[in-house]
C-alpha cells in the first residue's frame, strides 16, 4: 500500500485511521463500505480545479495531515490557508492543534484567540483553549473556556466531562457533581467514561473522594479502540497523565483533539496529498505573538500548589495552602472554597458549613456554594438546614441552570423524606439582595439588607453591602454611616476603611479620604486598592512623590490594574521623569478595556508627545484597547420593540454575559445577550439600558437613544441612563434633547460635577453662553478639581468678550491643570498672550 489509508466517517465525514470500530468525534458505529470507503492519502494526488486558492481545501488537507501525524506540514498548509483567507476559523484551529502537538502551547493559545475573535461561538475553539490551558496548569481559566464549549455545543458530552473535572480539581465539587450529570444525560450508553462517571457522581453525592487524578479528558486524534469499561470500576481510571505532585513543574499533557466538539456539517474532503509545499510567493500566516505571563502574586502561587494537591489527593497539606493564603488575603474566593472542601473531604463537615457560611458571605455570587453547603448538611444529618440553603439557591440560580437542576433533585430528595425548611438566615436575605443589584433593583437591595440586618445587627459585612448600595445611589452621607457603624464591628476591615475611602472621595474630602485608606493599608499592607486610590487622590493634592511611591506600591501587588499605571504615568510626569511616565503610559495601553476610552486617548496623546511623534504612540496602542469600527447607520425604524429571538438561559444569566461582553467592548455579541434578556423579561429596564449602551458603542445613536428611553420609562431614576442618552443625543446633534437629558440627570445627583459639565457643554451648544457658566461654576465649586471646567469657563468668557474674566479663567487653568491636558494648556497660554497684548 502506498501512503496511509484513511476513512470517512458516513456521520459527519471526518478523516479517521482504518480500523477504528467507532468514530471518537460523532460516536457512530463504523460500516465497511460505503461512504467510509478508503482514500489512498498518497497515491490519490489529482488536484481539485483551483484548490491552490481554495482556502478550504488547504484546510482539510492540513486535517489529513494532523491525523497522519505531520505536524509540520500540517502547519504550511493552514498557513496557506490563512494566507488566502485570515478570517478562516478552522484554519486557526487547524493551526493550533498542530503547534500544541508541537509543544509551542503559547502560540497554540494565540492562535485559538485569534479563532474565537472570528468566530465567538464556536465551542470547538473554547474546548481546544481549555485544554491547552490545562497544561498550563491555569485551571480557573481552563474551567471558564469549558463552560464556554458547553453553552455552544452543549450536546458535546466531553465538554460537560472536562468542565466536572475541572471544577473537582477547583474544589467546586458541586459544580463538578452537576458537570458529570450533564455528561450522563448526553453521553451515549457505551461510552467507555460512563460507569466510572457514574461512580463518581454517586461517591460525591456520598461526601466521598474519588480518585481523580486527570483533570481533562484525553482525546487523541487518532484514538485507538476504546477498551470496554470494567465491570466493577473501583476509580475511574481517565485516560490521561495524572496530575504531577507540587514540586513537578511538569504540566499535564493532554493531547488536544482536532475534531469539532459536537456534530458538524461534513466538510468537503479534499484529494489529499502528502505535506503540500506553498507558493514561495505566499508568505505563511504568522502565529499571532504571545504575550509574557505576569508572575504570580503570593496568594495565587499559594491557590495554584493548594490546587495541585488538592487534585493529588493530598487535603492537609492543600488546606495549610489556602490558610496561608487567607493569612494574606483573608477574602480571597479560591481560598476560601478550597478550605470549605478541604474540610468536608477531610470529614470535618462542621468545619465545612462554617467555611462555606463565610465564602457566602464575602462573595454571594457564588452560589454554588449553597450546594455545597447544602450537601455537607444533608451529610450531617440536617436536613431542615440543607433543605433551607437549597430553597436559597434555587431563589437566585436560573432555571437551566446546572446548580439548579442539581438542587431540584436534592430538594425532591430531602421533601421526601418529610423534612421542613428552616428559616432564612441572614445569609439567604444577602444572597437575594444581591441578585436585586446585579438586576439593578437596588431599592429592593436596600430593604432585604434590612432584613439581613435584622437577624445580624453586628455584621460588619452587611453594613458594607448596605453602604455600597446607597454610595451607588448616591446617597454617600448614608452610605458613610452605615461604613462607620460596620468599624464598630470590625474596626480593622480593610474593606470597610477602603470603601469609606472611596466615599469621602466622592464627597471631595480628599485629606479624609488618604486617612481612610492609611487605614485600610495598616490592616492590610497587600491591599492594592487601597495604594491605588490613595497614589490618585495624593495627585490631586498636588503631592506627587508620595503619590508614585503609593502607586508603585500598587502596581507592585496588583500589575494588571490599568488605572493605577495610568495614574503612576500622571505622577512620573508630573515629577518630570517622562521616560518612566512613557514606560507606565504603554504599560497601561497593554492592560486597558475598551470602556476606559477616555483614558485610553489621553494615554496616547501624552505617550505622542513625550515619545516626539504621534505615529508611535499609534503603534503602541495594543489592538484589545482599540474602539470597534462604527456600524452603518441603520437603515430600519429606530423605535426599541422586543426582540424575537427564544431565550436559551434565564434572564438574570443573559443579562449578566450581556453586560460582560459589553465591559470587553463586544457589542455585536452583548447586544445578542441583551436581546434575551428582555425577552425573558420585558420589565427588567438594566436589559434595555444595557442594550442600549451596546448600540452606543457601535454609534447606532437613534437605535440607542429609543433603547434608553425603553429602559428609563421603567426606573427614571437611573442616573446613568440619562447621561448616557445625553451622549447620544449630543452626537445626533439633538443639543436640546442632550441638555433636557442632563437635567433630568442632575434632579437625581444634583452633586455630581460632571453632570453640570455635562450641562454646560449642553448649553455652550445651545448659544447659551451665560447659562453655561453658571453650570460651570456649579461644577467647580462640587469639584474644584475639574480642570476642564475650568477650562471650558475661561473659552465662555472669552467667547463673550470678558477679556479680563477670560484672563483670570485661563490663568487659573494653566496654573491647576493636569499635564495631560497639554493641547488645552497650549491654546489658553496662546489665548493669554492675545488677550494681554490687546
């Protein structure tokens, strides 16, 4: 025989090797014949008419070549394919594949990025990235790509299998309990990981550990035929290398399977040939540049060896990591979930419930504690109490949710057996109230806080989330009562003392504010934030060499918070040390989101004039910082009607990947999001504000504007929508709907500087000159800080002939303003020197 024989699978039309009984993408029985017949990879050399320029057809022979084993001929043909086509999708997964074969893992992610970023959905990429970050030992983020996987293939069994092993390997052992039942309910009946899964998810439901020592199953791309399990597996014996004990830095090795995570439409076969040698003509698609890995702080270097002891089956000595890590950071979340299942795996189920109450009650998101609690309690004989903490979970968790699904059975199970729910804890009020603040009812929040207060008057944490709950609404004096009644309690709580911090900030108490966070320092020398906010509010006090030492203190500890390079840039330069400023300026640029645009131009401006040249300022900015292109202006009725679109999650699920898409600066996807949100809730005004901001990003001004006008006829209190429709309304060229907008703004905060600006530059639009400087004045005295009001008033007066008021607004200007501002600075020394000559 010449070559390699391959087969076609009749089901979905992979390429397979001859013999396999059963085809391991799409799990159909293997036939002789047929349309499985062989295809010579060698001898059947004839080429397609064109399939030089056919991008597809270099793709499945990149295919072919994968599963022959050719890794680097695989790579010139996905490159050629990439070369005719840079948006082919598989082509980058192809490509990937190929390299994490290779052992070049890092260029295998860059290129499975570069494959979600054309095609966002496709859970083949998502579950590729999860495996590839598995070898990396990033399991926290492996987990979250798996869960991706199974949102867009959620037929795809093994991706639900690697999700639960992910999570075990976490210590969200509910979580991983609720993987595996979704890999049973979909996995065919002779699947060879079925009865040991089985097995598992009963000695979980048992409070027992199984042995389980991969933490991704192992795909390979030409698998050989599964053995059939045994009849009474003991553990489950995964086809994969175990985890590696802590001292290893050996990472896991899974091999990353080429074939789509669910079903696909069968793809065009191509003849194939062997190793293709492209064009010289065509040069090969570079493998996208990896960025270098930040190191890891103290307490994640802690969670990752609790991590890999933990999966080792080694609970004392990964329950001393996570103490260690809580000596650093009493509420760091991984921690504190490891410690909760250290403890039931160790027996200790008093322990666990206690550890799994103060997990909820530091982080309430995660609800799957409340399973987890509620199984330790069920363990524990109390019934009336897991009971409860399922009733909770239910209350906050969608109805498609795992969690829920997982709880339901557990609640059928405990209602059976006669038991009576105990009340509501303080816990279960906190857990509805912030599921009312991520919907955006925060009135609602506010009153079931009460409730929580009611039955714990001395929770320090309760007081924190009322006041950050009436700080959102503005309500600061109130909101700095109830920090102040949470320090009685808790007098060392950094959190507390920074969150007071913040709020005397917003009150332009800044003295006040620096000693709020002296003292959440003191509690805490590792508590970034606090070094972070207090470097930014020494600026504005004009005292720059102790704001850079608390800045570089806070890029220290937290080095991917963009805001605090971005201010450490302002105080370099304002100290005169431009090239460290520069250094910081691109630091940020790498780091920033989309929705930090404002900072993000003022970044590059100063980075062109410190660097003497706007064309490389241009080519530092990183591509995540960069705004999307603007959508063609809609053609259609811009009235905001209810989608038609069928929810695939609840509302509160929908909206919650609405707005983080939209914090990442996707607005199609967000908007996508949004969409199901309303439908599964018309009343809930956060999905449409949030679509409406969505569309503001992609400069579909009407469509937004209508959006905003849907959501605010719901809550006519939400500042936010009124400022933002503002925006909107501003660059229709509307300038009197803009300035009806900042009034209704302001009636809700009238002490918020920015909405008088914002009012001002309403009525400088408008021709209203005299008006605009009154809002101006009313800006400054809130925040004498502003330096564009300041600014904005002198350009007033000097547009109304006050040459001597102009004179005194400049000066003033030139004298307070940031550097940043160096093009306002510029025009009002120009304008000085006019108006004094003349």
């Amino acid at each position: 025989m010449i070559g390699r024989v391959l087969l076609t699978c009749p089901s979905c039309g992979k390429a397979l090797s001859e013999g396999v009984p059963v085809c391991p993408f799409c799990r159909a029985p293997m036939q002789a014949g047929g349309a499985g017949a062989p295809i010579d990879v060698v001898a059947a050399g004839a080429g397609l008419p064109g399939e030089d320029e056919d991008p597809l057809a270099w793709v499945n022979r990149g295919l072919v070549l994968v599963n022959q084993g050719n890794d680097e001929g695989a790579l010139g043909a996905f490159d050629r394919a990439l070369a005719l086509d840079p948006r082919n999708g598989e082509a980058w997964v192809g490509k990937s594949v190929a390299l994490g074969r290779l052992g070049r893992i890092q260029e295998e992610l860059a290129c499975l990025d570069e494959a979600l970023r054309v095609e966002p959905t496709k859970g083949q990429a998502w579950y590729n990235k999860g495996n590839a970050l598995v070898r990396l030992q990033r399991l926290g983020e492996a987990q979250a790509c798996f869960a991706e996987a199974t949102k867009h293939t959620p037929d795809f069994p093994l991706g639900w299998y690697n999700k639960g092993l992910a999570e075990y390997h976490l210590g969200q052992l509910g979580e991983a309990a609720a993987s595996f039942g979704e890999f049973l309910a979909r996995a065919p009946a002779d699947h060879p990981f079925r009865a040991t899964t089985e097995a598992v998810v009963a000695k979980l439901a048992a409070g027992q550990a199984p042995l389980l020592r991969s933490t991704v199953s192992s795909i390979p791309v030409e698998p050989p035929a599964p053995e059939p399990p045994a009849a009474t597996p003991l553990e489950p014996p995964i086809q994969i290398e175990p985890l590696m004990p802590v001292e290893s830095p050996v990472p896991v090795e899974p091999v990353v399977s080429v074939a789509p995570t669910a079903p696909e439409p069968a793809p065009h076969l191509p003849v194939p040939e062997p190793a293709p040698t492209p064009p010289a003509a065509s040069a090969p698609a570079p493998s996208p540049a990896a960025k270098p890995a930040r190191p890891a702080s103290p307490v994640e270097q802690l969670n990752e060896a609790g991590q890999r002891l933990f999966g080792a089956e080694r609970y004392e000595e990964a329950l001393d990591c996570a103490n260690k890590a809580l000596a650093l950071d009493p509420r760091d979340a991984t921690s504190l979930s490891r410690r909760a299942n250290c403890f039931f795996l160790l027996g200790r189920g008093e322990d666990a419930v206690e550890a799994h109450e103060r997990l909820l009650e530091l982080h309430p998101g995660r609800i799957g504690s409340w399973l987890d609690k509620a199984v330790t309690e069920k363990r524990l004989g109390r019934d009336p109490q897991a009971l409860r903490s399922v009733i909770d979970l239910l209350e906050v968790a969608q109805d498609d949710d795992d969690l829920a699904r997982s709880a339901r059975t557990l609640k059928k199970e405990l209602e059976s057996k006669k038991a009576r729910p105990a009340a509501r804890t303080h816990l279960g009020w906190l857990a509805l109230a912030y599921q009312a603040v991520i919907e955006g009812r925060l009135r609602d929040a506010l009153e079931l806080l009460d409730r929580a207060l009611a039955l714990a008057p001395r929770d320090p944490e309760l007081w924190r989330y009322k006041g950050d709950v009436l700080v959102e609404r503005q309500q600061l004096d109130e909101g700095l009562h109830c920090y102040s009644e949470g320090l009685r309690f808790a007098p060392r709580d950094p959190q507390l003392w920074h969150a007071q911090g913040t709020a005397l900030a917003l009150l332009h108490r800044f003295e006040a504010a620096v000693a709020a966070w002296d003292r959440a320092i003191e509690a805490a020398p590792i508590h970034g934030a606090s070094w972070a906010d207090r470097g930014k509010t020494l600026g504005v006090l004009k005292r720059h060499e102790e704001a850079l030492a608390s800045l570089e203190r806070a890029v220290a500890l937290a080095p991917g918070a963009a805001a605090a390079w971005h201010d450490k840039a302002l105080a370099e330069e304002a100290l005169g040390r431009t090239a460290d400023a520069a250094r910081s300026l691109r630091e940020f640029l790498e780091l920033a989101t989309p929705e930090m645009d404002a900072e993000i131009e003022q970044a590059r401006a100063r980075l062109a004039a410190l660097e003497g040249g706007a064309a490389r300022a241009a080519a530092s900015a990183p591509a995540a910082a960069e705004t999307p292109p603007a959508a063609p202006a809609a053609d259609g009725p811009t009235e905001a009607t209810v989608p038609k679109v069928v929810p695939t999650v609840g509302h509160a699920e929908a909206l919650k990947r609405g707005e983080s898409q939209l914090e990442l600066g996707s607005f199609g996807p967000a908007i996508e999001w949004f969409d199901q949100a309303i439908v599964a809730d018309q009343r809930a005004y956060s999905a449409w504000t949030g679509k409406a901001e969505a569309l503001l990003g992609l400069k579909r001004h009407a469509e937004a504007v209508a959006h905003f006008d849907k959501g605010l006829a719901l809550n006519p209190r939400y500042v936010i929508g009124w400022q933002k429709r503002a925006a909107a309304l501003e660059a229709m060229g509307d300038d009197q709907g803009a300035f009806d907008s900042w009034e209704r703004a302001l009636q809700l905060a009238p002490q918020n500087a920015l909405l008088w600006h914002g009012r001002a530059l309403a009525q400088v639009s408008l021709g209203r000159l005299e008006e605009a400087l009154k809002s101006f004045e009313q800006a400054l005295a809130r925040d004498p800080n502003l330096a564009i009001a300041r600014f904005m008033r002198a350009s007033a007066e000097d547009r109304l002939g006050r040459t001597a008021e102009a004179v005194i607004a400049y000066q003033e200007f030139v004298d307070l303003a940031p550097a940043h501002l160096g093009a306002q600075i510029q025009h009002a020394r120009d304008r000085l020197e006019v108006l004094r000559r003349g």
